[in-house]
C-alpha cells in the first residue's frame, strides 16, 4: 500500500475536498432529477414528450386505464431532505380531448 505524504497544508486541503467531492457525487448519482425537475418535465407532457426527457417507466399500473401510473424506481431526489433519493417517483396520466396520455401530477416516495 502505497502513503502519500503531503508536504504542505494545501496540498492536504485539495485532497480532503477533492475526496468530500466525489463522496457527494456518487451519493447523489442514484437520483438524477430533483422533485422539482421531474415535475416540471412531468406535469403537462406528452406520453411521448416524457419518455424522451425521463426515460422509459421501471413498471406501469394500468388499474385503471383512464388514469394509468407510470413508476420510476431511484429516479429523483428531495433537495428538501439532505438530497435523500426517492424510492419511487409516481407519475399519474390522463387523457386528454385528443385522446393522448399527459401528465398530470407526480407522487413522490
């Protein structure tokens, strides 16, 4: 194992923030959308619009087929919560008077 030893305090300061760094990236990487993100390409979008901005869904509820529920698993974050990762991130469709699914709210989990 190889110690490196540092010379000068900075040198020492670079290394610890460099590290913090990327010890914030990779906890941040599993959500990649802020709820408030996800809302804003969610709420008004198009089935197709949607798809092509978050991606396709983990699984679809089709329970009910007037309102069906698309799931995204470890998708988003709550900045409100320390940047926490949902578990799921519900978005709820509806059809609209040209018959295509648009979002219409976002539940987070």
């Amino acid at each position: 194992m190889i110690v490196k030893k540092f010379t000068n305090t900075s040198q020492r300061f670079k290394s610890i923030a460099w590290s913090c760094f990327l010890l914030i990236a990779v906890a941040c990487s599993a959500g990649t959308h802020s709820r408030g993100q996800f809302h804003g390409h969610v709420v008004g979008s198009t089935d197709e619009q949607i798809i092509g901005k978050i991606g396709k869904p983990d699984e679809v509820d089709s329970k009910d087929p007037a309102k069906p529920r698309w799931i995204y698993m470890k998708k988003t974050f709550d900045p409100d919560n320390f940047n926490a990762v949902d578990a799921k991130a519900i978005i709820i469709l509806e059809k609209n008077t040209e018959g295509k699914l648009v979002g219409k709210d976002v539940l987070f989990g």
